[in-house]
C-alpha cells in the first residue's frame, strides 16, 4: 500500500499508524528492565502492525548467523539491534550506542556473506527504546542517521522500511528493467498506442498530435518528417510494421513515457499524503472493469487525482492524453500491465534512499531512447556535477530568498539541486520548514517548451519536496508547480487593438487566441472561468456576466466576448479541455516577475539569441 494501509474497506494513514506505534514503543520501554524484555515487548507490538501492513515475511529473533553471532531481530532485510532502556541518551558518542552500531554493521556484512553489492539491500537500526538510527550501505560507505527519537517521523521511516524491503525497490535499474524499450510492457504500450494514433479519426486526439508536432519541432529543430536511421532501429525493434511513421512513432514513445510518470508520480504523492487520507490510485484500478478503468484514467489525466492531493497544475498543458478518446481493448490491456508491474514496487523508496531516487525519471528516459536518437533530437541532459558546477560558478548558497530561473529547464536537474540547496541552507540556519516551502514556491522557477521535459520536470520538483509538503501554512491552499510550458524566449506578442486597447496573441495549431493586457491573477481567473463555462454550455452573455459577478472584471468586453466564442467553439467540436492551460503557461514568461539568478544549459543559443539578451529579460 502506498502511503495508506488496508484494513479491510477502511484505510488507515501510516502517519497515524506510526503515531500509535511510537506512544506505544515508549510506553513499552519504560515498562522494560532490560535488553531482553525491551525486544520482546516491541516486537509483540510490531506484530499487529506488521499484519496491517501486509508483510507475511515471518521475523527471527535471537537468530544465530553464518557468523556465530546472534542478532536481535530481523525482518526480512531489515535488522533490528536493541540496546538496555534509554542507554544512549540522545549522543551517539555512547559506549552502548558504538557497541550497537559495530553489532549492526558486522551483522550486514555477515548476512551479505561479505558481498558489497549484495550489503546495500540491507538496512540496520539500532533502538534503546528511547532513540533509534538508521544504518546503510550505499557507494563504498556506511551512512549512519543522527540519533532520532522515537516519534511519528522516526517510526514512519521503520514502518517504510519493514514495507520496502518487502517489496520491489523504486530504483532506475529496477525500473529499466521492467519499462525499458527491451520490455514487454513497452514495446505492447507503444505499439498499441502508435496503432491507434496511426487510425484514429477522432478530432481531439489528432488536435493534441498537432500541436505536439508544432512545439516539439520547435524545441528540437528537427525535422520530425525526415528519416533517421537510428530511430528506424528502435522503431522496427518495437513494432511489427513494415512502414513506420516515425513522427508518429516519437509520439507514442513519448505518450508511453509520460503515462509510466503519471503513474508513478501519483503514487509518490499519494505515499506522502499532502492532503487528507486518500487510496492508492493503482490499487484502485487492479480490479476494475474495462468502463471503471477508463473512468479512471480520465481522472487521472484531468488532474482529478493531484486537485485531490492539493495539486492543481501537475498536467496543467499536458498533450498526451490523447490516447482516452481513442480506447480500445489494447490499449487497456497495455496499461493493466503497466498498472500490475508498478504495484510491486514501494514508492516508500523517494524517501528512504533519496540519494537513489534523485536521477529516476531522467534515468527512465535515457533507457527508453538512446542516446544517438536523443542528440539528434536536441535533447542533451545536464549531468548533477555541470550542475553544482554552475551554481557554483554563479554563488548559488541556497538562499531561499534568492529568486533563481532555469528557462529551459529539461527535467528539472537544476530545480532539484537548488531545492537540495535551499533545504541544506535552511537546516542550518533553522529556519521554519512551512517559511522554506513558500519560498521555493515562489523563487524557484523553471520554463520548458518540451511538454514531455515539462511532466518529468515537475514530478521531480515534487519529488524534491518531498515531507515539505506537510508543511503548507494553510492546508486548504492548493500548490501550483512553478514550472511552466513556455517559451523563454519567444513569449506572447503584446499588440494594440483598432481602439486603442492592448491584448496578447497566443498562436497553437488552433489558430491565435487574442487575450486581454490584465495583470496574470485577472488573466489565470478568466482562463479558469472560460473553460468551466464552456464546458457546462454558457452563451457568451453569459459568461460575461460571470466575469462582472465573480471577478469584478466588466472591461473589454468585446475582446473577452470573442475570446470565449472561441473556446466554446473548440468546446462544442469537441477539440478543447486543453487551450486555455496551455495560454495560462505560455503567460509564465511574461508574469514571471524578477529573478536574481538565471541559470541552466541552454539549448537556445542556437537560435541566434545570446545570453545577454535572455539575462536583461529577467532582470
């Protein structure tokens, strides 16, 4: 389960489970005289909690290993070595404390049989009752956590733990191995989502291809008609076809991609439990009819799912789910399939081995299409040490106050370094942890025209929030991404109108959508406002009349008149639900405010723009 525990019909957080399990853990310790009774008394605690966990694996205590050494406990790969009640009093400068820790490493390098590869799959805690740590093995070293209490945090973390190494770990080369372009599950996804793209007649799916192949070219300056021998290979190794159409073949790779992220990225957030106490997505689809299903993934790619985490824009602009209006039985089988294979994995792991999960997505991708392809493409990910490299270079400490831009933003590897940043930063200054979320909110800001670079950048920037987000100073406000789909440089024409009056011209495969030179909180309200009218049938005075009641807006009325036409005739064709996210992103560069810093690795420099020129724009 992910984030929640299954009781039955009832689901119960592990936050709260975790609360329970440490008021009783304490209770249990000062009711211990020794080391003896402390094992006993926690482990017959744990047991419940085990079960409610879904973890059959049955423990060992007082086991006698290869070694002749005897460990307290072990769960699974999960060892467990208590020391007397209260005996490191909070310092892990201890006798008791050393000697547990010099236990706990021995019995890792016993039970891996001395196999470094195989030490890292196992994780050791030492626990006098009072205070626990955390000790694993990851490149080349022991990490060994502060001495926490025990808490709802501390014993959060064990409960994840016991789960994630019961099941499969949420690691790139896990994830390579089940959704790579060699998988069974990719080359089914894809080549039912390239067959049904190839036949469909359906207008909005083929609106949506449209304007992918308008501004993915654009990103990638590459003629998406033209032959390429290399994405010719991959195309015949995945597809049965003689006569591929490798634009369309792109296409489904990147639908494919985005899906595997959609997914995973709900069930992180999920783990996390920003808002409320809600199911896991996949477990909720495992055994739903081929109508529920669908019914669901339309939820899913509404943004249903993350408005209910608290989420508002995570597929604000998104263009890949084309693939619900042209639904057939293969395409529910492939996404069954990607649905079962992601339920064997704890996505737990974001927060257990962060170190692990930072280059997951990015990883993902770069296994799917190779490298060769990638490059012809335009796309050339920037590697953490470039990164750091530059941050550095321009005296980036992590000042959360410092207002830092990357406008063109990849997957974020920027972003995440300087959330890294800011979190480090904060820590050392102490500095409240719901004052820090405000301020990457609000100064740390990504621009991306790549829609496929935009939903992997985002995730991530979620994923590097990670616990932050329990933090929000009001739990009823939603959080909007700050990274946006737009162009940093070839932004919304500001032009004036035969009267006089000013407007802003966005241009999409659908023609020019002419929007009103209103502050961006006036121009996000009445796109917001536009879509839901649409949607329900409003006439024009109608909407009109909204505007006035609900937003206090009653000038330029012919261009909003106009404005509203326009999506109620895309709505009524059947062909929106996506433009007026796509306007609200394309504004991101014109609202944006300034920033102190802009950084990143630049792919528009081959435009003939130099960098002096993108800096004075956000100066």
């Amino acid at each position: 389960m992910n984030g929640l525990i299954s009781t039955g019909a009832t689901f119960m957080s592990l936050r709260v489970m975790a609360k329970e399990l440490a008021d009783k853990m304490l209770k249990a310790t000062d009711e211990s005289n020794n080391e003896a009774e402390l094992r006993i008394n926690i482990a017959e605690i744990l047991k419940g909690y085990l079960t409610k966990l879904d973890i059959i694996s049955k423990p060992h205590h007082e086991s006698t290993i290869l070694t002749g050494q005897k460990l307290d406990s072990l769960y699974g790969r999960v060892i467990i070595e208590y020391e007397f009640p209260k005996s490191f009093k909070g310092k892990k400068t201890t006798k008791a404390f050393k000697d547990s820790l010099e236990q706990v490493i021995g019995y890792i390098e016993a039970l891996s049989q001395d196999n470094i590869e195989t030490r890292s799959k196992f994780v050791g805690i030492t626990l006098d009752g009072y205070w626990i740590s955390f000790i694993r093995w990851y490149s080349g070293r022991y990490y060994i956590t502060p001495l926490y209490d025990v808490n709802e945090d501390s014993i959060q973390r064990l409960l994840e733990y016991l789960r994630a190494l019961s099941k499969r770990a949420l690691t790139p080369e896990n994830l390579r191995e089940d959704f790579d372009s060699e998988s069974e599950i990719a080359k089914s996804c894809i080549a039912s989502f390239y067959s049904a793209i190839k036949s469909t007649k359906q207008n909005r799916a083929n609106v949506m291809l449209e304007e992918w192949k308008r501004v993915f070219s654009q990103v990638c300056g590459y003629n998406l008609g033209k032959q390429n021998s290399d994405m010719e290979k991959l195309a015949k190794s995945l597809l049965s076809e003689e006569d591929i159409d490798l634009t369309l073949f792109l296409f489904s790779i990147h639908s494919y991609y985005a899906l595997v992220v959609k997914m995973l990225t709900v069930e992180i957030m999920t783990m996390i439990q920003t808002v409320g106490f809600l199911p896991s997505f996949l477990e909720g689809t495992i055994s739903a009819s081929p109508t529920q299903l669908k019914n669901k993934m339309e939820e899913l790619e509404k943004g249903g799912i993350f408005y209910k985490l608290g989420i508002t824009n995570f597929l604000e602009g998104d263009l890949y789910s084309w693939y619900l209006y042209t639904w057939d039985s293969s395409i529910e089988k492939s996404i069954k399939q990607i649905i079962q294979t992601l339920l064997n994995y704890e996505p737990a792991t974001v927060k257990l081995e962060p170190f692990i999960i930072r280059d997951l997505l990015k990883k993902l991708y770069q296994y799917l299409v190779p490298k060769k392809i990638r490059h012809d493409l335009g796309e050339y990910y920037t590697p953490d040490w470039l990164a750091n490299l530059l941050l550095n270079e321009v005296g980036y400490n992590g000042n959360p106050k410092t207002r830092i831009l990357d406008p063109a933003c990849g997957s974020g590897t920027f972003l995440i370094l300087a959330i890294q940043r800011i979190k480090r930063y904060a820590k050392r200054k102490f500095l409240r942890k719901q004052d820090v979320l405000e301020y990457i909110l609000s100064n740390v800001v990504g621009f991306d025209l790549n829609p496929l670079a935009v939903i992997t950048s985002r995730a991530n920037y979620l994923i590097a929030l990670g616990d932050l987000l329990h933090y929000r100073k009001d739990t009823t406000n939603n959080i909007s991404i700050p990274v946006y789909l737009a162009d940093s440089v070839l932004i919304p024409s500001l032009e004036t109108r035969p009267y006089g009056e000013k407007s802003y011209v966005v241009k999409t495969v659908v023609g020019k959508f002419e929007v009103p030179h209103f502050d961006w909180k006036k121009v996000s309200r009445i796109l917001d406002l536009a879509e839901e009218c649409a949607i329900n049938g409003y006439e024009k005075n109608d909407f009109l009349k909204r505007l006035k009641i609900e937003l206090e807006i009653s000038e330029q009325k012919e261009l909003l008149g106009n404005l509203y036409l326009k999506i109620l005739k895309l709505t009524r064709k059947g062909i929106n639900g996506i433009w007026c996210r796509i306007i609200k992103n394309r504004f991101a560069p014109v609202f944006g405010g300034r920033f102190d810093l802009v950084v990143g690795n630049p792919p528009w420099i081959r435009w003939g723009i130099s960098t002096q020129r993108i800096s004075r724009r956000y100066n």
